[in-house]
C-alpha cells in the first residue's frame, strides 16, 4: 500500500488541518470533538500501519475500538460507564479469539515430551 508509505505522520497533519479548516468554515465542531477526531485518525493510521507491518494488529484494532467509542461520545453518544466497559471487554474477546488462532506454537507437538499415563 504506497499511499502510506513512509509518511503516516503527514496524512496525521493532514487530518488535523482538515478538521480545523471544517471548524473555522462553519462546522460545530467543538475543540474536545476535534481532538477526538484526531485521536480516531492516529488509531486509524496506526491500524493500517500494524495491518501493513503484520504485527501487533490485534492491540491496533482495540485502540482503534477505543478511540471510536471515544468519537461517539464526544459526538452524543450517551452510554453509561459501564456499557462502554461491556462493548469494549466484547471487543477484546473477540480479538483474543481471533488471534488465538493466528499464533502457532514454536515446538511441533510431536516433539514435546508427554507425561508416562498412570505414573
């Protein structure tokens, strides 16, 4: 993927100016909405990055989760403490399922010694 390339960091600048640029022409977007948006654009960008890189993707994908619930309830989203606890526990579950299947053992099975059954 060559849009990315070597310059996350810019496309990151890019986003903020954009969000600023909307604000200053008439978009109620208050200061703590724009940090928001930009805290869900470097989850975003990193995502990308770790998907790139074929590392890390599963912490990738919960922050991005995080900063996505953060840019609901910035913008309205009106769920109590606890039911962002539960959506994001959900979305960690579901990471751990799916990296566990991503993960393969160093050592073949055959190659690690078993217990002697009725010793």
């Amino acid at each position: 993927m060559k849009l990315f390339n070597r310059e996350p960091a810019l496309w990151l600048g890019l986003v903020a100016i954009g969000v600023k640029l909307l604000a200053a022409f008439g978009v109620d977007v208050t200061a703590t909405q724009q940090a928001v948006i930009n805290a869900v654009a470097a989850a975003l960008v990193g995502l990308i990055l770790a998907v790139m890189a074929h590392d890390a993707i599963g912490a990738a994908v919960l922050g991005f989760a995080q900063a996505a619930l953060a840019l609901a309830v910035g913008f309205g989203l009106d769920w109590s403490a606890e039911q962002q606890a539960v959506v994001l526990a959900a979305a960690a579950a579901v990471v751990a399922m799916w990296d566990r299947t991503q993960i393969t053992a160093p050592v073949p099975a055959a190659s690690v010694p078993r217990p002697l059954s009725g010793v």
